[in-house]
C-alpha cells in the first residue's frame, strides 16, 4: 500500500482471512524478554527488538503490532498468528505483512470477527525467527452485563528522570487492558528540568538532528522525524514497557510531550515566541501513528494533507452495558493559552521573542488577569477560548448523552480539579493575589470546562468519572458545574494518577519558588498539599510529591480506585528493589460524586 492508504485507512482482517500484505515500520535494543510460551527456535537473521504489543479492544476486534527488522536490510516479509492457546495448537487467523524501511519497519492488523471478552495469544513470524508472544483480551459483548471490569492507567515516563519500577508493579496486576493518558515520550533530552538522575539502565538519548529549547530552558528537543522516531525506539527498548505491551492491550492517547511542552495546536512554547512548527508537528503526529497500537478505523491520518490536523485521534470504547470510556484530545485543537507569552512580556517589558514568561502566563497566573484576558480572547475570535475545539467538543456531548452503561468514563490528559491558591492575606506585594496554580490544565479554560460541566448537569448524565494525567501529582476531587463549592452542583469526579518517573508536581514548585517570600509555603510536600486543600475544598486526596500509576475496579455498584505510590531511586542512584511505597483506596459509588479515601492500604 501507498502512504496514504496505510496511514488513512483501516486494515481489517477477519479470523477467516488467509493474507494481506502492509506497509511497516521501527528499532531499539534487542534485549526483548520471552513473555508467553516457549523460547522462539534459533534463527538469528531477523529480529524484534521492540516485542510486541496489541491495543484498541473492542468486542469483536484487536489492533496487533511490533517492529521487525533484518541483518540484510531491506523489506521484512513476516506473519502474524492468532490463536485461543499459549502454545499456538490451533490458530484463529494468520495475516501476511511486509515491514519497511517507510515506517520504520512497523507493522500492525487489526484482526476483526473474534469472540467478545475472550483471551488470545499472538506472536510474529518472519523466516525461523519468532517475536515474544503477547496476550491480548477482547471487550465484553456491547448487551452483556459484566459483574467487574478492571483496568490501569499511567502517564508521563520520562526516560532520563527516576526509574521505571512502577511498570513491574503493573505488570503484575491482574487487569482486561491499560490506558495511556500522554506522554508517552519527552520530546527533550538534558531540558534543565529533566536534571535529576535516571537508573543505570536508562542512559542519555542522542538525537540525529535535535533543536535548541532556548529560553533558558536547556537541553535539545526532538524536531524531525528521525528524533521523534528514535525517541519511541529508546523507550520501547525497555525490558518492563515491552511486558506491559505483550500482557495487556493498551488505548493510548497524547497530551503534550509527544510533540512539544505545554503546546498548542502546532505552537510550541518554550519561548515567548509561541513558535509555530507545522512540519515538526507533522513529524510527531506520523511518528505517534507508527508507534501507537490504533485502531485506524477510528483514527485517521492523512500524509497528504499538508496542515498540522492531518490527525484525529479521540475515540471511544464501550465494554458491555458497565462502561463507557470516552478518550479526547487536549492539545490539537485548542485554543493558545488565555494569557500570550509575549503579551505578558510585554506588558513586564520583558523580552517578547526569546523570553521565558511561562510563570504569570501559565502557572500561577493571578486569577483576575486570566478572567481578563479570557474576555479579551472571546472577543478576537468571537467565541469563547476552547479546550477541545468545537468538532470535538459537540462529540464529547454526543458521546456522553448517548452513553447507555453505568459508567462514563473520561480518558482526560489534564487536570479538571480547581487548584486556586489565595495569598492576599498571606504574602507581601506583588505575590498578595488569588493564583490560578496551573492555567495550561482546565483551570486555565474555565469557559470550556464549565459548558462540559453544565451540560452534565442539564442533561443528568450520571456517574462520570474523568481518569487523568499530566500534572505528577495523585489528586481526587469532586468537580462542579461552577468550581465556586458555595454555589457550584458535584457532576463528576476527577481522579489524578502521578507520573510513572517525572519529577513530582511539588518538586517543579518548591524549584520555582526559591528565593521568593513564598518559599515557605512549600517548605514541604506536607506543607504544600495543606495549602491546595486548604484553598480548594472539594479535594477528596492530594499528594503532589508522587510517582506511580493507578488500577480502577469498576463494578455496577461502585468505582474504586487504587493510587499506586512508588520509591524514588535509591541514594546510590539504583531502583529500589522493592518499588512499592503505598496504596491509597479510594471508592466512589454509583449515583454519587463523594469520594471515600481509605490511604495506607
């Protein structure tokens, strides 16, 4: 197939089919572990560095891929098998495919007709070389009534912060799938705030073409496809990432480091500048494309469009009548944060070109001058400023009134929970003001969220519950149709995982506020999360000094969720051997927004 045709179209496979060949692409260490079945006999002139992964499950359907490439070069003709049993005594469909040089040597087939809530096993087979085998599991029937459904969801990997141990910790957890909310990879390598240490396993990245950050900020980041390519084959070349894609199918969608930090549409914002990058947008979007395991039934991609939309990844997925997950996009469509960089600048008399005014335009924006600005940004574009653009907006809700099972849940990258901080009392000018802490979460689109929140209300949609990443920071509260608690109706909940290894949300905080009379109020993490909650009554838990991942255990009476809370590295630089922490437990039952926290579990 052409590129257009194997990046735009939907590649069906039926468990009758014989063959079909596609388009591919690749790479990374070749340490892949053995994940199901016995060792793959002696080959040696092709191999899959990467393992194998499966993601997208539906009731009737599974998206299957890996990277296979050969000592010779050249395109790799290889096999996809399916089968009930471990052992592959009996295959439901084999699938010819083709990896190439044009994608990297990727591949993937969505393989359709199978049986809903089943189990299946997967390999590839290219000459007498065999892949890993993977497990994979299909959805519940759209009418049946599933007693439990259990999944995870993790974020922001870092691959030079922290380590990994979380990935082992979910490795072990008896879950039907996981969810990827974002960041996936970081675009920079050496970024000043990529500083702290990374385990022995995990050494420094080195990009074929790399641009400067600037601002002051550090580092190189990813800008060309190669970078953006060699980024996704470091990550994957992790032992633990790959056994977490052959056990479980993943759905997968961004949020900013797959492209650039804190973005916008096709603007990276590393300076004041707010520069537009078209091209390494499309560089990213196309490296997503080949890397992610979609369903490109549901997400398209056109090569030949020459915008940096030529990408639609938001989707759903029902699993029977118990859950719906509704997965959005926050960062193609929306709206240039409500205060411009250069415009804050400006006004500062800073400099509006190579400037960094990030703080005061994004974080910790005093909360009058983000409600002034978002008035003056209506007025430009004759509408209010949007989280999810309209075509995406009107989607979500469609898809949440239309929404027939007992759950709805939101695959949501950022933040809903409210996180003001009031100093008017507390600190001396010009800090004496009501801060937005993070205005490039919802926060900072208060217009947006309240119209989704609204229409929950209007509409009596029950029992939403928002999954979400981003912030490094495990938080759970209980979300308004207006955040003021005093006048505001609960219509959902938000539940914050922390990052897998970036460094904490507090971290980033305590960093940023040296040197200022504000130094002590993040004296702590304690200290800290006292004053979120102090400020914003409607957290139900907090802890912004966090890394880990989160499991959800939906039933129809209850949602229940566990925080996962890791070590940091050892003082030698080493991962803890043992990685655990703690766990907290917190369960939110059907027809409520009231979150019960039961912490040290």
């Amino acid at each position: 197939m052409d590129r257009r045709k194997f990046l735009s179209s939907a590649m069906y496979f039926t468990v009758a089919s014989a063959t079909a060949t596609l388009a591919a692409c690749g790479g990374g260490s070749d340490s892949t572990p053995e994940i199901f079945g016995p060792p793959a006999p002696a080959g040696g002139t092709f191999s899959f560095p990467l393992g194998v992964a499966s993601g997208d499950p539906k009731d009737s359907s599974v998206v299957f891929w890996t990277r296979c490439i050969s000592k010779n070069g050249g395109d790799v003709p290889l096999r996809l098998e399916v089968s009930p049993s471990s052992d592959f005594s009996s295959n439901v469909s084999t699938v010819a495919l083709t990896a190439s040089d044009k994608y990297d040597w990727t591949v993937r087939a969505k393989l359709t007709g199978l049986s809903p809530a089943t189990r299946y096993y997967y390999r590839f087979v290219a000459g007498q070389d065999i892949s890993p085998v993977g497990s994979t599991k299909t959805a519940p029937a759209p009418s049946a009534s599933p007693s439990q459904l259990k999944f995870a969801w993790f974020t922001c990997q870092d691959w030079s912060v922290n380590h990994w141990g979380a990935m082992e910790l979910m490795a072990n957890e008896d879950i039907d799938f996981m969810v990827h909310l974002g960041d996936y990879i970081y675009e920079t390598v050496g970024a000043n705030f990529q500083a702290g240490a990374a385990e022995p396993a995990h050494g420094r990245i080195s990009l074929p073409n790399g641009g400067s950050t600037g601002g002051g900020k550090g580092g190189l980041y990813a800008t060309t496809l190669d970078d953006y390519r060699t980024l996704y084959r470091t990550y994957r070349s992790d032992a633990r990432l790959q056994t977490l894609h052959a056990k479980f199918p993943m759905i997968a969608i961004w949020d900013d480091h797959e492209f650039s930090d804190d973005c916008w549409q096709d603007h990276q914002t590393y300076t004041n500048a707010n520069l537009q990058q078209t091209a390494r947008r499309r560089a990213a979007n196309q490296a997503w494309a080949e890397y992610m395991v979609v369903d490109f039934g549901d997400v398209s991609f056109d090569l030949s469009k020459s915008s940096y939309d030529n990408i639609k990844i938001y989707r759903d997925f029902k699993f029977g009548n118990l859950m719906h997950l509704v997965m959005t996009d926050e960062r193609l469509y929306r709206d240039d944060h409500m205060i411009g960089e250069a415009e804050l600048a400006f006004l500062l008399g800073h400099d509006q070109v190579n400037g960094d005014d990030s703080t005061g335009a994004r974080y910790f924006v005093p909360r009058a001058l983000l409600e002034q600005f978002e008035g003056l940004d209506t007025v430009d574009l004759k509408r209010v400023p949007s989280m999810l653009g309209a075509a995406q907006t009107q989607w979500w809700k469609d898809t949440m009134k239309g929404a027939s099972a007992t759950w709805k849940v939101w695959g949501n990258e950022v933040t809903l929970n409210r996180m003001w901080v009031d100093l008017r009392q507390m600190a001396p000018a010009p800090y004496n003001q009501q801060y937005v802490v993070n205005a490039d979460c919802w926060d900072g689109y208060p217009s947006a969220r309240k119209d989704l929140m609204s229409f929950l209300k209007a509409q009596n949609i029950q029992n939403v519950v928002a999954i979400t990443g981003d912030l490094h920071a495990f938080q759970c509260g209980v979300i308004r149709d207006n955040p003021d608690p005093a006048v505001g109706s609960p219509v959902a909940v938000d539940f914050v995982a922390a990052g897998i290894s970036s460094s904490s949300f507090y971290q980033y905080i305590k960093a940023g506020a040296q040197g200022t009379p504000l130094t002590a109020l993040v004296a702590s993490p304690a200290t800290f999360d006292g004053l979120i909650r102090g400020n914003n009554p409607d957290f139900a838990y907090v802890d912004h000094d966090a890394q880990g991942y989160a499991v959800a255990t939906v039933t129809p009476s209850a949602m229940t969720v566990l925080f996962n809370k890791v070590k940091p590295l050892n003082s030698d630089g080493t991962k803890p051997a043992a990685p655990l922490l703690k766990r907290t437990r917190i369960t939110v039952a059907a027809g409520s927004n009231k979150p019960i926290v039961e912490d040290n579990v």
